[in-house]
C-alpha cells in the first residue's frame, strides 16, 4: 500500500499525473506489461501445478483446520514482497518483490481453480475474459479523466475490514441458510473493482514515470483477487 512518506518522490521525479500525455500512456504501458508478465508467470505455475500433484498439496493447506497457516504465509509473504517492491531499492530487489508477490497469489488462486476444473472448466477462460474486461474499463476512465480517487482509501479500508469479519462470523455459522459465500464474493469483486480505481489513481499522483514495477505489483494483486472472485460467482451461478 501507498504510505504518505513516498521512497519513490525525489526532486528530480516526474509524477505521471504531470507528464504530458505520451509519457503518461508510456508508464502505464510499462506497468501493465510487468502486470502481463506477471499473469503469465502465474498462469505457468498454475499450469506446474495443475499438471504434478502440487495442486492437490497446496489444497490441503486450505482444509478446516489448516487454512489460517495459508493466510498467515501469505501476509507474510505479501508484506515482504511490498516491502522489496516499494523500498526503492534496485530493481532486481523489485523485481524479486514482485515475482515473490505472484507465487503466493498462485497459492491462493489454486482453490478456484481446482473446484472450477469439477464444475465446468470454461467457466476459468469466461472469469478471464470477464476480469481482463473490467480491468482495462476502470483503468481507462482513471487514464483518460485523470481523476483522483484517493478518497476511496478509507472506505476501501472499512469495506475490507467488514468482509473480514462477515467471512470470520460466517465460519460460526451465524449467517445459517444464507447465501454467504455469494455475498462474500460479490462483495469482493466490488471492492477490488474499487481498489483498481484508486491504485491506477494512486500510480498516476504518487509514483513517478520510473516506478512500473511498483505500479505494477498494486494492480496485480487486485487482478488476481478480482478473477479468483469472479471465478467463484461464475461457479455458484452455475450450480443454481
């Protein structure tokens, strides 16, 4: 996440907010050729995994009793890897943030893949299409209007918090024969579509033309959220 002491904002800096037109598609080209590169990577493993038996492994990380030991692995790991991404540091640091920051959202894109392989395996091309879609709708109008969406951080903020702990409740049974799961999901997919309006914003006003590996790292995580939901939605949809 964007702290408000920016490693990246030396005087010499040109923020892509204030950079002509060109350079300002130039960047944002940069940054989402990283975040291409780092969607083939994850297609690769996932592609690794689907094809040895570390797909069926990784899924025993989310059973009842194991799945917290996934999501604390995965803080772990996501806090390094920003810590690496946006440290300013030289770019092979970065780059090692950003491709340790697609290993683990691998791990946690496994679980929707595997149950969509059961369900209906088309149904893992339409989430694509679908995500990749609204990715480049959301980051065009942030391009083109140069709109700042930082406002949403709170409330990006509070959302997040309040699904939490909706999904911690849920797992008490306190939400009993109520479509929860749905829920959850389509409250994801609306708060990652948030998080893409306000990250694209944050990459125009508060990193310079020089930071696509950073820029890129923010969006990924976003887009990997937003299709693993989608995928989710698409399954249940499909069961009714």
């Amino acid at each position: 996440m964007y702290q408000d002491t920016n490693p990246y904002a030396v005087s010499s800096d040109l923020f892509a907010v204030d950079a002509a037109l060109s350079e300002r598609l130039a960047f944002l080209r940069k940054v989402y050729l990283h975040v291409f590169g780092a969607i083939l990577f994850l297609i690769g493993l996932e592609f690794l995994y689907f094809t040895t038996p570390l797909a069926d492994s990784i899924m025993l990380l989310f059973g009842p009793r194991t799945w917290w030991i996934a999501l604390v692995g995965f803080m772990a790991v996501t806090w390094f890897a920003q810590r690496l991404a946006y440290s300013g540091a030289s770019q092979t640091s970065q780059y090692l943030g950003l491709g340790m920051f697609t290993v683990a959202e691998s791990v946690f894109v496994v679980p929707a893949i595997w149950l969509a392989s059961k369900i209906d395996p088309n149904l893992i091309g339409q989430a694509a299409f679908l995500t990749l879609l609204i990715t480049g709708g959301l980051t065009l109008f942030v391009v083109l209007s140069k709109a700042d969406f930082s406002f949403l951080r709170n409330f990006l903020f509070a959302g997040g918090m309040a699904i939490l702990g909706v999904g911690i409740l849920s797992m008490f049974g306190l939400f009993g024969g109520f479509q929860i799961g749905t829920f959850i999901s389509g409250a994801v997919v609306a708060l990652m579509c948030g998080f893409i309006l306000y990250e694209t914003s944050l990459i125009m006003h508060h990193l310079p033309t020089t930071a696509h590996v950073a820029g890129a790292m923010m969006i990924f995580g976003s887009i990997a959220q937003l299709f693993r939901h989608i995928l989710f939605l698409l399954m249940r949809f499909s069961d009714d």
